[in-house]
C-alpha cells in the first residue's frame, strides 16, 4: 500500500512539474491544467457578457430587467418579447454556434495539415458551398430553404475533394495555395451567376453572400443543427490520436495511430461544419484562420483545449462582428461577413508575410 501511494505520490509530482493537475481516482482520471481552464472560464464568461449585451442593445433598447423578465416567461410587453425571442435571440445564437463551428474546423484543419494558413475558407470548402446554394436561390427559387445544407455539403465536399486529388498532400504550402486558387475559380462562377439571373434574385443572393445574419430564424439553426452536431462529434472524438499525430508520423504510427483514418475524420468534420454555417449564413471569412492562432495563444497546442479555445474565440468574432454591423451604423445594416473581411484579411497577410521564403 505504502509503495502504491508512493507510486501515485510520484506521478502526481510529475503532473504538478509539467504544468498538470490530476482530478479522479487511482486507476481513473483527468488531468488538466489549472491556467487553460481559467482561461476556458474566462473566454465563455466574456462570451455570456456579450451575448447578454447584443440582447438589450439596437434600434429597440431593452432593459436587463426586461431581459430577464422575458427569459422567465412573465414579460408583458408583447413588442419586446417578439424583439427578444424572434429576432435577436435566435441571430445571437446562430451567431454564437456558427463562429464556434467555423474556429473548431479552421483549427482541425490546421492541426491535419499542419499548416497555420489552413481554412476551410481559404481551400475552397466554402465557396462550393456558396455556390451550391446561390445556383439553388437563383435557378431554383421555389427550392424549400430546408434542402441548403444539403446542397451546401455536396457543394463543400467536392471542392475539398478535388483540392486533396490536385495536391495529393495535406501537408506544405502547395495545399493552401491550390485551395485560393480553386476559390478564385469558384468566385467567377458567382459572378457568372450573378449576371444570368433575375434582379430580384440577385438582390437576395447579394444579401446571402455578405455572410448577413440579419434573417436568422429558430428554423435556420434546426437546419444547420445536425451537421454541426456530427462535426463536432468527430473532432472532439479524434483528438486524442491528433495530440499523437502532432508528434510526426513515425510516431503516431507507433502509437497506433492510422493518419489516413484520423485526417480523413478530421477533414470531414470541417467540412460539416463550415457547410452547415455556409448553407444558412453565407460567407463569414477568416473565422477559421483568425481564431485558432488566439486559442493557441491562449491555451497552447493541445488539441482539445485548441478545440474549445478556438470555438470561444470564434463566437466571440461572429458575435462581436454582428452586433457592430447592426449598431454603429443603423438603421443600415453591414453584414458580418464585411466587418470580418477587414479583420481578416491584414492577418492572413501577415501570417503570407511570416512565410514568405517557403512560398
């Protein structure tokens, strides 16, 4: 007994040397570590802040007291309750949910392709989605709303499949640079469409394109919801064997690791999640490449923590995106896509600038 507890003893000093706390009994536990998870609290408490603070502000004020009146069912003012439960809730939260599922697929595919410039974005996942579902608006405008995430993941998945067939690697700076490449392709087929449709369609699929969540509806986030959902699941399930995987590939062979089984899984959660997000909103650029370099700041490279870190600071990008677009300048509307466009686009310079001599 007493060699076993010196054992544990032993073990647990390790822990506490590496930076890691244990929680759990002798045969089962979990480590953490204490500065990640007050970062964690942190990151998701600013997070309720901001989602309570884009509630109350807008062209209708709403007290706190109002607020909390309506999220216990007694509010009476039937003006306020629309504004709350129809039209700022359900933007906020899909807000909310699209940034964090951007942050988490722009940081798997990273971490898969072990490139900092990685970004469903910036492959071209994206932009088939778009394309998929702006084709859908202006040819077939009877087309029930429900069949975009369909139509957006078929979309997403054939451009992120004949990126991968074109660059036969994951790996290296080739990748990104046929994905811009196939994206800028994409973009004129946009345009294309752009000119052989109807002013009225063309109109909402301006609207669409700006990554504008001015329209959300609970019915968009049941559309977007399963996808999201199985992305998700399938990041959060592999990344123990990504934490092996980051070590190289002898390695995570060793290890027991199957790289092709694990990037394939990987890839494939981005993609579900950037089209589900694609499919209902539009183009929300730069999310998935702005917000994992922040998480990693924030909470290291460790792949779960990577996950949250990158979903919180995702949300936090979306969430602040869209509350300036609709406030600064109302009564007009910038959609969030533009505001983080301007973001976006100095950092990905700089981050092209970092890697100038391998380009």
């Amino acid at each position: 007994m007493s060699g076993h507890k010196t054992k544990t003893g032993y073990a647990d000093a390790g822990y506490r040397r590496a930076g890691y706390r244990r929680v759990g009994g002798r045969s089962t536990f979990l480590l953490y570590r204490p500065l990640v998870l007050a970062c964690m609290i942190v990151a998701f408490v600013v997070l309720a802040a901001g989602a309570f603070a884009a509630m109350v502000i807008g062209s209708l004020s709403v007290s706190m007291e109002s607020l909390f009146s309506w999220l216990s069912g007694s509010l009476r003012d039937d003006v306020a309750s629309f504004v709350i439960g129809n039209l700022r809730l359900p933007r906020i939260l899909l807000a909310v949910i699209c940034g964090a599922a951007l942050g988490a697929a722009g940081a798997a595919m990273q971490s898969a392709t072990r490139n900092g410039l990685a970004d469903p974005g910036l492959i071209g996942v994206k932009e088939g989605t778009v394309v998929a579902v702006v084709a859908a608006l202006i040819f077939l405008p009877q087309l029930s709303p429900s069949w975009r995430p369909v139509l957006g993941l078929a979309g997403g998945a054939t451009v992120a499949a004949v990126v991968i067939a074109i660059a036969r690697s994951l790996s290296g700076l080739h990748f990104v640079l046929i994905g811009i490449g196939v994206s800028w392709l994409l973009s004129s087929c946009i345009a294309l469409f752009m000119t052989m449709a109807r002013i009225s369609d063309v109109q909402t699929a301006m609207i669409w394109l700006g990554g504008s969540l001015h329209a959300a509806s609970w019915l968009d986030l049941q559309l977007m919801l399963p996808s999201t959902l199985l992305g998700f699941a399938l990041l959060l399930t592999t990344t123990r064997s990504a934490d092996a995987a980051m070590l190289g590939d002898m390695a995570a062979t060793g290890l027991g690791v199957r790289s092709r089984l694990l990037n394939a899984a990987r890839l494939s959660g981005s993609v579900l999640l950037t089209c589900a997000c694609a499919s209902v909103v539009g183009a929300l650029g730069f999310v998935g490449l702005v917000a994992p370099h922040l998480a990693r700041l924030s909470f290291g490279s460790a792949q779960m923590p990577l996950l949250f870190g990158s979903a919180a600071f995702g949300s936090l990008l979306v969430l602040l995106a869209d509350t300036v677009g609709r406030t600064i300048f109302a009564p007009v509307q910038i959609p969030a896509g533009v505001l983080l466009a301007v973001l976006g686009l100095p950092f990905f310079l700089f981050l092209m600038w970092q890697r100038r001599d391998a380009l």
